[in-house]
C-alpha cells in the first residue's frame, strides 16, 4: 500500500511538472544545435528530436552575415499557414531574421501562442523549401 502511495506522488509531481512546464520564463532553444541555421540542412528532423516546445520558449536561430563562411546569405520566414509553408509561397511570409541579423548572439524568436509557428529560408531562390530542407514548423504546448 505505501508502495502504490509513493508511485501515485510521484506521478502527480511528474504531471504537475510537465503541466506547468511550458509557462513562465521557458527555455532557449538553439535552432540546429551547435552548427546553428544553414543552407541544405534537414531542421524537421531537428525539431522532431528537440520537441516539445513549450509557450515562452525562445528559438535562437545562429548564421553568419552574408560574405563570411556562407556562400549565399541566410534569412529566416515565418510563414502565414501550411499551405505557404508546404508549397514555400514567401509572398505572405513575413520576414524575422534578415541576413545580418543571425551574428553574433543571433536571432530571437520567442513562442508565445499556442499555434504552429512554419519558419523557413527563401534562400537560394527558395530551393532548399522546395526539397524539404531548411525549413520545420513548431507548435508550443501549453
């Protein structure tokens, strides 16, 4: 009896946890890990493997100014809906991270609704969205 008494309290304490998780300060999270954001880089994946995301937490997307280690400048989108997402239609799309603005401590983009945020690079002509690449959709959890 104290057995199922204990596993019952500590699985209250993990539901509370996750339950209260994704409120407050939230965590910063490094898009790409330690080699940041990039030209030909597969970030569903990515994010598969960093989620869930969590309200307040903050996407850090790093990338060198145009001319230094990149041959063609990096930009980050934040796409309107699925289907832009989906068919890279950058018309709507509105611009976060322009080429310079991921140096240094890099770009910040804080989650702070619970709704799919579609984040793409119109780089290269849009190629790398059109293959699947350089692009991932985060939905933080309450």
């Amino acid at each position: 009896m104290k057995t199922s008494v204990k596993i019952g309290v500590v699985l209250l304490a993990v539901i509370a946890c996750s339950a209260t998780n994704g409120m407050g300060q939230g965590r910063r999270v490094m898009v790409g890990d330690s080699q940041g954001w990039r030209a030909g880089t597969n970030y569903t994946n990515w994010a598969i493997q960093n989620s869930p995301f969590y309200i307040n937490d903050s996407h850090v997307f790093k990338y060198p100014p145009p001319g230094k280690l990149n041959a063609s400048p990096m930009s980050v989108y934040l796409m309107p809906d699925l289907w832009s997402f989906t068919t890279c239609d950058f018309k709507t799309a509105k611009l976060v991270g322009n080429p310079t603005e991921g140096s240094g401590e890099g770009l910040v983009v804080q989650l702070n609704r619970p709704q799919p945020y579609y984040f793409a690079s119109a780089d290269g002509n849009g190629y790398d969205c059109i293959a699947g690449l350089t692009k991932f959709v985060a939905t933080p959890m309450n």
